[in-house]
C-alpha cells in the first residue's frame, strides 16, 4: 500500500466552509499516472493539484485536474497551492510552473507570520469575438448582453455575458444539459459598477455546473471591464461570486497597461487550510 498526502484548502475566502474548495497533493512523485484524474474525481472538487519538482526556474511544478479532465491553467489552484507550499517555505514570492508557463504569487502574512492574502500574476490571455454568442445567449435566455461577448483564453477559456443587474445575474437558472454543448468554455455572465460586481460562472464541459470561485476568470474579467470602459486600467476590482451554491467567495482583480499593450494581470484572495488526509492505495493502482 502507498500513501498518498493531500491538504484540503477554501480559497477566495479568509472563513473556513467557504471559498472555492481544493484539494493540494503536495509530493505527486509516487503517484502513478493512472492514478491522477481517478483521484481528482474522487476528491469531487472543481480542481485538484498535484505538486512535483520544479523543471525550470520555479520552485515547484504543478498539475491540475477538475474532475474530467487536466487542465493547463486556474486561478484557485494556483493560488491555494501557494498558500499550501510557501507557509512551510518561509517564502514571500513563490513560483509555480504550470501548463501556461511560470506564475508568480506574492504573498502577505500578519504579525503571527501566518499567511492572510495573496496576489497572483496571471498568462495574460489571448481575445477574439465569440462566433457562438447568438446561440449562448439563447441557451442562457437573454436577449442580450451589454458588452461586447468575447473569448478569453489564458489557459482555459472563458467568455463573458454582461447582465443589466446583479438582481439578474442571481436569478439565472442555466440548463447544465445546454450549456455542457459549449465544451469547456467557462459561461461568465456578471453585473456591477464601479468597482464592485458579481459574477456567476458555468463550466458544465469540464463537470462542474457552477464554480464558488474562479481565478481564471477574475483576471481577464478585470480586462474585459477595462477594455470596454466600465473601469480603468489601474483599478483593483472586488468581485463576489459562489452565493448561489453557498460557497461564497471574493476575488481581487486588476489588468495594467493599456487596450493596445496590457502589461500585466493581477488576481488575489485570502485562502484558509481546512484538513489534511491521505489516501492508502495499492501502488499497482
């Protein structure tokens, strides 16, 4: 029999029970392949990590996995294993390599020394129109979207639908059924002012009908708003998410620079460790 160590983390909430759930196994080495998306299907989270040595000029590599497939890139995986492997490091910047290239996370502690936020540079994404926009809203039912809806892809992709009110982003009840059609494309539809919104977002591709909390989002939500005008580049944004499936969740988001030359993106949150496990499985799976 192997064992198999994990850490169980809330991310996008400084509150236990709350947040984005996920699950860090923090030494992925003896892990068989075939093992990796059996147990993040048994973990039932929206993501689950596996952490190995790093390869280039990071401190750790990692992979994700939702429940149906890997994924190259996601926020709240990023930024919860950060929380997981830097408290024991002592490390106030830590790099993590995944399938998007390295990314960074600067992290925050309080007087007691234990970490309390973290802030992460995102890949910056890469933008085209939606070609399947009439048939998403149809699928949503509405009639229209108030911005533009474009494909963002930093890792995942995500398209953003924009709601006259947060009164009708809550009161969406989307078919999972319908938009699992859209693959794994993360359905963002939002609503807000200033620099105060809220977001709901579907991934029913990759199995997961609603997500808590959803990094990967966050930040290219920040420049799809600065883009179009409703903020300005420079603007860190607070952006509630996860009500409705009683997770509630907080993300901080900004993108810098300008509509013509984006320097960066930044996406932070606090993040709480909730338990700690194993797995015992034969080693021959």
């Amino acid at each position: 029999m192997e064992n198999f160590r994990f850490v169980v983390i809330d991310v996008f909430t400084d509150r236990p029970l709350a947040g984005n759930q996920l699950a860090v196994f923090t030494n992925a080495q003896p892990i068989p392949e075939h093992l990796l998306q059996p147990l993040a299907k048994e973990m039932g989270f929206s993501e689950t990590v596996f952490c190995y040595p790093a390869e280039g000029e990071g401190h750790v590599r990692i992979r994700i996995f939702t429940p149906a497939s890997e994924v190259p890139f996601a926020g709240h995986p990023t930024l919860g294993t950060a929380f997981v492997l830097a408290a024991p490091m002592q490390l106030g910047l830590i790099g993590l390599e995944t399938g998007s290239g390295l990314v960074e996370v600067e992290l925050e502690r309080g007087e007691s020394g234990r970490i309390l936020f973290g802030r992460m540079n995102q890949p910056l994404p890469r933008i085209q129109p939606y070609e399947r926009a009439e048939e998403l809203l149809a699928a949503l039912e509405l009639e229209k979207s108030e911005l533009p809806i474009e494909l963002y892809d930093n890792g995942i992709e995500h398209v953003f639908v924009a709601l006259g009110s947060e009164q009708q982003v809550a009161a969406l009840e989307p078919d999972g059924k319908g938009l699992a059609a859209f693959g794994s494309i993360g359905v963002n539809c939002f609503a807000g002012a200033g620099k105060s919104w809220k977001t709901r977002c579907f991934v029913s591709g990759l199995g997961i009908d609603e997500d808590p909390a959803t990094g990967s989002a966050a930040g290219p939500l920040a420049l799809h708003l600065s883009r179009h005008g409703a903020v300005s580049f420079g603007d860190e944004i607070e952006i509630r998410q996860g009500e409705e499936v009683g997770r509630p969740s907080v993300l901080f988001a900004g993108a810098y620079g300008s509509a013509d030359a984006v320097e960066r993106i930044e996406v932070g949150g606090c993040a709480v460790v909730v338990a700690r496990g194993e797995f015992r499985l034969p080693s021959a799976g």
